[in-house]
C-alpha cells in the first residue's frame, strides 16, 4: 500500500450543486455548475474501491466502463478508459480536490498488477507485449474472448496519467518517491510505445485494424513527456528517442488534403470508410498544452488542420440530417457521433465526441488569446466563415481577434447546449443518445461520458492543467516526408514489475520467440486464429471455447493470403497447435493431419523458429 501526501498546488472553491434541476434549461453556467458534481460522482461511483455505488466487487482502482450488464456488457476495465478517467481525476486534485489522493492511489495498485497479468495479447515479460491488452475483467484477471486488440494507445495513455502526477509530488518535494513508486510503471509502458509504435492495432473504437491518428498522437506526447520528466529526475528515457519519427509519422500520413481532414487511421484496409472521425479532435484535446503555439509539432486545437477537421467532422454529421439536429445550419452546434457511417446502436449522437467538440474550441480560443495573434490560413478558413462571415485570409488581432473568438466560444457553447437538451433530469449521460428521439442508449452511465464532460466544462472555466512540453524543441524536431523511418525500441528482456507501486514479484520464465505465418484464403468478415495446447495459445485443441488469440492480417494480399503472430513461449518445450477461421460465431477447425501441427520452442537463450503453414478450411 502506497502512503503518498498529496496537497494541492492551486485551491480553488468547487461549485456545489444546487438541488434542483428543474430550471437548468435557461441557463447554460447553471446547468454545468449542477452537472459536474453529478458528473464526478457517476465516474467515482464506476470504479472500484471507496464510493463504488454502482459496480460492487470490482477492485479498489478499476475504473468499470459502465455498470451495464446486458445490452450492451460494459462490466469490465478498458486500459483507455481508465487512464482518460484517471487524467481528469489527477486534473481534479491538481485544481485543489484532495479528497481524490486515496482512489489515485488504489488506481496506481490496480495498473502494477494488471501490467503483470498474462493475457491473449502476451506477457509482461519479456517483450511487453501484454500491456497493448485493451480490457480486463473488474477482478483484474484476463479476458479471453474474442476482441480487437492489441491497442497501443493503452499504455500511452496510462504512461501519460501517471506523469501528470509528477508536478503534484515534486512540489511536495518527493521526486525520490515519484522515481521509486511510479517511474518503474511509467517506464514499462513507454518502452511498450517506443517498441510498437510503428506496428498496427485497434483504434479507440476497437473496430479498425491500423495506424489509428489518436492513438500515434497519444504515443508521440507520452515519449515527449516521459523524455522531459526523465531529465528532472537525472534518469534516462531511452525508447523516448523514438518520439521524433513517431512525430514525423504523424505529421506526414494523416492529412486528406481533397478533403481537407486529418484521416483516423491510415495502414487499414477500411475501404467503405472516408475516415473522417471524432478520433483526431479526441487527440488535440488530449495533447493539448495551454502554453503551446498554434503550428507546434503535435496538432494543438488552434492548429489549421483541427479547425478543418473540426468543421468536416460536424458538417459530416449535419449532413446526416438527424431529427435530433432538426436542420440545423452551418455554424450552428450539433449533436456529433464517432464517424458518420456507424451503425453500432443505430450509429447514434456520443455525447463525450459532443463534448470534444466544444473542449477543443474552448482551448482553442484560450491558446489564441494567449498568443494575442489569430493567423487564419486557407486551411482554417472555411472553419471560421462559417462562424464569421467576412473573415479572409490573414491575421487578426486586438478587437478583431475578439470578435471572432467571441463567436468560437458561442459556437463551442452550442455543442454542450446540443447534449444538455436531451440528457435526463437526475444527470445521467450514457455512451449514446438515438438521432431520432433524444432518448439515451447503450451503455448507461458511462464512465467517460462523464469525464468528458467534467474536462471540457474545466476548460470552459479556463482551467488548465500544467504543461506537458509541447513546445519544447524535444516535442518539436521537425522531419521532412522522406526523413520518416520505420523504426523501434527494442525493450525486451528489459520489462520489469513495477514493485514498489504493488506489482506482484513474478517469475521471469526463459522464453522464446516463435512466430507463426500460414497461408491461408478468408472471405470478407472471417479471421483466422491459431489455438493450441499451452496457455497463450488457449490451451487447447478443437475447443470453441479456447480459440483466443487471432492472427494478424496485415500482411494479408491475394497473392499471398499470410496471418502471423509473434508470441513468446517457455522455452525447450513442443507445442500442439492448430489454425482456425472464425466465421461470424462460428469457429472452423483445421481437420485431418493439420488439427494436430508441432512446433519445438528452443532452448533458453536459442534463435527465433518461424513456421512457415498452409492452411485450409474445407
Ligand atoms: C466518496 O467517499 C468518501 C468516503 O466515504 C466521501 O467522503 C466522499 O464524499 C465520496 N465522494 C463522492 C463524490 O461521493
Ligand atoms: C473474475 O471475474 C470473472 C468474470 O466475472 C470470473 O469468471 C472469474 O472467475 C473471476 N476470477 C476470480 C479469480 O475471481
Ligand atoms: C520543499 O522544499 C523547499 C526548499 O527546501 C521548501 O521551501 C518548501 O517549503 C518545501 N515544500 C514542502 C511542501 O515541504
Ligand atoms: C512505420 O513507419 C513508417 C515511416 O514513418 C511508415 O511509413 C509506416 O506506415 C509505419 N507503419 C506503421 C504500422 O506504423
Ligand atoms: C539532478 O541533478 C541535479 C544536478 O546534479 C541536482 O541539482 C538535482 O537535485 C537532481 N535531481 C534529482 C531528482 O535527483
Ligand atoms: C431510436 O429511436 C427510433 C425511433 O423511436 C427507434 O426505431 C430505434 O430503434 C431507436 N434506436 C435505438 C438504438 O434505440
Ligand atoms: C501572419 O503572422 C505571421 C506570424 O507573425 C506571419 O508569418 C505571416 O506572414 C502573417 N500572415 C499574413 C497574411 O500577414
Ligand atoms: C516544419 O517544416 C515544414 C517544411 O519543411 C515547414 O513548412 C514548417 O513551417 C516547419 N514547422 C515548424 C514548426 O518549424
Ligand atoms: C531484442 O533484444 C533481445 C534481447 O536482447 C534480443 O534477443 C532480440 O534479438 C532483439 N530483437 C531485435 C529485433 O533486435
Ligand atoms: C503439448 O503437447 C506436447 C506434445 O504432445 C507435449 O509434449 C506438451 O507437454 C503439451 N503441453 C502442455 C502444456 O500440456
Ligand atoms: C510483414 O510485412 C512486413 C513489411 O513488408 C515485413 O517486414 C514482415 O517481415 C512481414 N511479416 C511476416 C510475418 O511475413
Ligand atoms: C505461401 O504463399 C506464397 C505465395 O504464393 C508462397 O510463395 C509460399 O510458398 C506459401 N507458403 C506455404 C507454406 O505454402
């Protein structure tokens, strides 16, 4: 058990609430003055431990993504989930709620012991592969059934929440501390980035198999702060090197230029989908640093390119026609979903990608105002003609800067307007609202829902959290196109418990590389998978059950139809295995010799086997 102090470093009175709802309609302060303290007990009430009202028995720390158990079943702890949750709960203590030392605190036990819990993504040890899991149960055991995963904005995220922390203790004076309880968890999950950031996942929504834009910018902040915070504590941050080509990739991949959109994921093979997507206006307000200007490395909210996106985005989403927006005009606030051709629950109104809308303007207008200059571009332009008519080309200072940003802040207003008309009266927010009626759907009481709304109603407050280093030249080396490099970290071996936070002392078996390819032919929709008789591998052969880990198809053409995976597994021992095509629920099992395929992993210490298979499901 950890025994930390926490003080806050700025106290400021926390608006309480007023008891009744009933008026809230007129007044938008009074409205988000009565929700957040609804909104900070719904997410407390979600996670494990002291307040957790709504999700008995899942352990002190976790975070449960919604106490739905049907319907949609949200009763398990997503990493991404956790970590925003917890980045808004650190924001919290920093602007002077101490009472949330005690929970941060269980969330820090929790992620020691989840890093080191085997799971169909890997292990801990020793390649990490096992901290790109993206969902545990709340007991904190592993889940088995079938998901997209890896997802590698996880430990970036989680890498960044704890970093947030720092500032908090050192100006308690406990840097030792920070170094001995926290940095060994930090650095588990940035060598995680550092090795596999130029490997493809899943994105934030789990559907899309690629190099997803949240996630690379999620990556390239954590490797920019993890080299930042490594300096103050005389240490070393080693994969953080690998921050400028993680920038680079980001900078140069992303952009649509006919659209005039920053694109979710590039490296998919998602050809029904345009791309435009909540998942980069997510990532401006997660790397958003108040002192940061406007063309820095990372996409700030007040960058071109976001204002363009932004505008893509909401028009995307207006041009649905949704009842719910009833024909609302350019420029006029919507109700906004994760991507217009979602179908997942009708493909509804989210209001946390609602109230990312809003959060980006709001730190938007506060970075521009800072900088005393907005600098409209032709990129950004269309953006603000909707908002201002006369506005051209050219920057705008003074009054003229005012007026403008004056009409950004209505129109950021109008995004949290847009929710607030059809959330219940006791305050609840579930994960959707249905574009025809209003009325919420999905999972209830959705934990991120409301942290989206408690960060984004700080920001309209104007406050910020502290720096994370932007604008530092360290976040900023700035590559042409051809400078982009594949490249990587290489941490294995080097992956540790994090001891001092409360992970458990496990054994570190010798282990060996063994990857897996085959040929084999899909249709569109199936996947293959491989099971066998060891542990990572299910454990067993021609059981529906057991069949958990899939391949990765990102090799995959016609000519060469290849699924791989490369997993560690003890070494000197043969291992039974068997590949398998999903199709929709049902799973199709190599028959004949190939039900029963062998494999010898090497000695300790030996060279990498790969099998080179061909398989076929008839
Ligand atoms: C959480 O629990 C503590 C201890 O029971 C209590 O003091 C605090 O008010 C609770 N917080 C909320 C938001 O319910
Ligand atoms: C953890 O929770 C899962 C899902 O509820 C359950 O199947 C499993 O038995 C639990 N494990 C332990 C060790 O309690
Ligand atoms: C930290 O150390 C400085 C310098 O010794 C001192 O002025 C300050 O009061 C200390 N802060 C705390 C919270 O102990
Ligand atoms: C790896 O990096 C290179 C260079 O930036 C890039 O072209 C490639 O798409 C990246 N692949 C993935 C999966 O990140
Ligand atoms: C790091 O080293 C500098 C210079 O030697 C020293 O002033 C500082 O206190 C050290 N910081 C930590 C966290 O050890
Ligand atoms: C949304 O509302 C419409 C109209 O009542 C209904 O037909 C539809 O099933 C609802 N969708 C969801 C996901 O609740
Ligand atoms: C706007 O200001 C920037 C920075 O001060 C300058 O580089 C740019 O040339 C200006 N643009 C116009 C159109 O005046
Ligand atoms: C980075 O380089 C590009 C092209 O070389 C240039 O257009 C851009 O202004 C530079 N950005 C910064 C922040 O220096
Ligand atoms: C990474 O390091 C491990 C341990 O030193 C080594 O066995 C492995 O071959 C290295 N992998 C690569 C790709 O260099
Ligand atoms: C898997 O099967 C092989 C070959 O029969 C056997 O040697 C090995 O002990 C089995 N492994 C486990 C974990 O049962
Ligand atoms: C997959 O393709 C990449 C890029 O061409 C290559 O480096 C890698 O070796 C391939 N993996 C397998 C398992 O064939
Ligand atoms: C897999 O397909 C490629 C391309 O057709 C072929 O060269 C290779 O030999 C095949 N591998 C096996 C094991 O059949």
């Amino acid at each position: 058990m950890l025994s930390l102090c926490f003080l806050p470093c700025i106290t400021l009175p926390l608006t309480v609430a007023a008891s009744s709802l009933q008026a809230r309609q007129d007044d938008l302060s009074t409205f988000i003055a009565e929700e957040r303290p609804i909104a900070l007990a719904g997410a407390l009430a979600n996670i494990g431990g002291l307040n957790s009202s709504w999700v008995e028995g899942a352990s002190p720390g976790i975070v449960v993504a919604s106490p739905s158990t049907v319907n949609p079943n949200y009763f398990y702890t997503w990493t991404r989930d956790s970590a925003l949750t917890y980045t808004m709960l650190i924001d919290e203590l920093i602007f002077g709620n101490i009472s949330l030392r005690k929970t941060i605190e269980d969330y820090t036990t929790a992620q020691a012991i989840l890093q080191t819990v085997t799971n169909p993504s890997g292990s801990l040890w020793p390649a990490g592969d096992g901290l790109g899991e993206p969902k545990f149960y709340t007991n904190m055991t592993r889940f088995d059934g079938t998901w997209g995963r890896p997802q590698r904005d996880g430990p970036a995220l989680r890498a960044t929440t704890f970093m947030n922390l720092a500032p908090v203790l050192f100006n308690l004076n406990e840097t030792e501390t920070f170094l001995e309880i926290y940095w060994p968890l930090i650095l588990n999950d940035l060598k995680y980035v550092g090795q596999y950031w130029n490997q493809t996942g899943f994105d934030l929504w789990e559907e899309v198999h690629g190099s997803s834009f949240f996630t690379v910018a999620a990556q390239h902040r954590a490797l920019v702060q993890g080299g930042l915070l490594a300096q103050k504590l005389n240490t070393t941050c080693t994969p953080c090197k690998q921050a400028s080509q993680i920038l680079c990739f980001l900078q140069h991949n992303f952009w649509n230029t006919s659209g005039n959109y920053l694109t979710a994921d590039v490296n998919a093979n998602q050809v029904t989908r345009s791309g435009i997507n909540s998942d980069p206006i997510l990532a401006s307000i997660h790397v958003f640093d108040a002192n940061a200007s406007c063309n820095t490395g990372s996409f700030q909210p007040c960058n071109s390119k976001m204002f363009a996106t932004h505008k893509t985005l909401v028009d995307s989403f207006r041009n649905l026609s949704w009842p719910v927006n009833d024909k609302a005009a350019a420029g006029q606030a919507i109700l906004v979903g994760r991507y217009p051709e979602d179908t997942y629950y009708d493909g509804g109104a989210w209001p946390l990608c609602t109230f990312a809308c809003a959060e980006m303007l709001y730190d938007a207008v506060a970075q521009i105002k800072r900088a005393g200059i907005l600098s409209v571009d032709s990129i950004s332009l269309p953006f603000f003609q909707d908002l201002s008519p006369d506005v051209k080309v050219g920057n705008y200072t003074d009054q003229e800067m005012h007026a403008i940003l004056a009409n950004m802040s209505t129109y950021a207003d109008g995004f949290v307007r847009a929710v607030q008309q059809y959330l219940p009266k006791n305050g609840s927010i579930s994960e959707q609202l249905n574009h025809t009626t209003g009325s919420s759907t999905s999972a209830s009481k959705l934990t991120w829902s409301f942290a989206s709304f408690i960060t984004m109603s700080r920001r309209r407050a104007s406050q910020f959290p502290p720096s994370w280093g932007a604008d530092t030249a360290q976040a900023n080396t700035n590559l042409t196109a051809v400078q982009c490099k594949p490249s990587s970290y290489n941490g294995t071996g080097t992956y540790a418990p994090a001891l001092a936070a409360g992970a458990p002392n496990i054994a570190m078996p010798c282990e060996v590389e063994v990857l897996f390819v085959v040929n084999a032919t899909t249709q569109f929709g199936q996947n293959v998978y491989i099971a066998g008789n060891v542990t990572k591998l299910g454990g067993a052969l021609n059981d529906p059950g057991s069949v958990i880990l899939p391949l990765n198809p990102g090799n995959y053409t016609s000519e060469r139809p290849e699924g791989y995976v490369d997993i560690f597994l003890q070494a000197d021992q043969t291992v039974r295995y068997q590949y398998v095509l999903q199709n929709g629920d049902e799973f199709v099992f190599e028959s004949g010799q190939n039900q029963d395929r062998m494999v010898k992993v090497p000695e300790c210490g030996g060279e990498m086997v790969r099998t080179d298979d061909a398989a076929s499901f008839s």
